[in-house]
C-alpha cells in the first residue's frame, strides 16, 4: 500500500509542477508538460513492479504508435479558442476528436498488422 501511495504521490508532485510553472512562465510550464512524464512514469512503475523487459517494451510501443492521434487535443484546443470558443465547449470537442483519432489509429494500426 505504501508503494502506492509513494507512486500517486510522486506522479502528483510532476503534474502540480508542470501546473505551477505555466502560470510563471508560459515556456517552462509547456517544456515540463510535454516531457512524457505520464509515459515515463508508467516504464518506471511497471519495470518496478515486474523487471520485465518485454511488458515495458510492449508498453513503449503501444506509447509510440498512439502519440499521434494524442495530438488531437493539443491541436484542435487552441484552434478553437482563437476562434472565440469558451473554454469547456473546446476542451470537450478536443477530448472528443482525440478519442475519435485513438479509434481510427486502433483501426489502421490493426489493419497494418500491428498490434500491442
């Protein structure tokens, strides 16, 4: 349990980081959150967990495959608020458009013969 909770933790502590720098500085909070500490993060906890070279590389695999389609949100978010979308409205239709670009690139990559 302790494990855990050191894992939730430290997690918190990088995303609260990437947070509070934005608000100083607009660069420091983009470079700390487009660091891919979620993904890291999760190579670590699971090499942690299992020592298992295979798991982890399946896991960074399946990271690498599905970053583009993740990029959905970071495009279609500031499109549609310099087009004078509120905030929610914006965030929603991104979630949306990434998840639809998650389901597509599911799709194609089994249809190419990749899977993970």
């Amino acid at each position: 349990m302790l494990e855990y909770a050191l894992k939730v933790v430290a997690t918190s502590i990088l995303v609260v980081a990437a947070s509070e720098a934005a608000k100083r500085n607009t660069l420091a909070g983009a470079i700390l959150a487009s660091l891919p500490l979620t993904s890291l993060l999760a190579m670590v906890w699971l090499w942690a967990d299992t020592k298992d070279p295979e798991k982890v590389s399946a896991l960074a695999n399946g990271i690498f495959w599905l970053l583009l389609p993740s990029l959905a949100l970071l495009f279609a978010l500031p499109f549609l608020l310099r087009k004078g979308v509120p905030f929610l409205p914006s965030l929603l239709i991104g979630i949306v458009l990434t998840a639809a670009s998650y389901f597509v690139m599911i799709r194609v990559l089994k249809w190419l013969g990749i899977e993970f």
